[in-house]
C-alpha cells in the first residue's frame, strides 16, 4: 500500500509491517506510475506502523521474464 498523512506531503511504502519514506518523486516514480494509489489517512493511524529502512535513492522494480 502507498500511504500518506492527511497533514504532511511525505509517501510511504507500506510493506511487511512497516512503513517506508519514498524519499522524493524520482524514486517514486522509478517504482510507481501515478499519484492515485495513495491512500490518505490520519498522522495517528500512520504512525501506529512501525518505521522501516527507506528505498535507496537508485531504486527500481524489476522482473524475471518467467
């Protein structure tokens, strides 16, 4: 899930528990196509996940051809 706080522009990558900074809109965009799949919720329900580790600045997704 992609998330953010109704107060602030921060996006995270909501993944095994925890939730992770996209640390700007070129690593967002290296992983994701638009805007419109976050889900906007209350500074309290995001900070009830507990914070993970930040995708690197050279992030990507790739896939096997199988």
């Amino acid at each position: 899930m992609l998330l953010k706080a109704d107060n602030a522009d921060e996006v995270y990558l909501v993944q095994l528990g925890s939730h992770h900074h996209i640390p700007n809109p070129d690593v967002y965009f290296a992983l994701f196509s638009a805007w419109d799949k976050i889900v906007v919720k209350s500074p309290k329900e995001v900070n009830t996940i507990p914070v993970g580790i930040s995708p690197s600045l050279d992030a990507c997704l790739i896939k096997a051809n199988d």
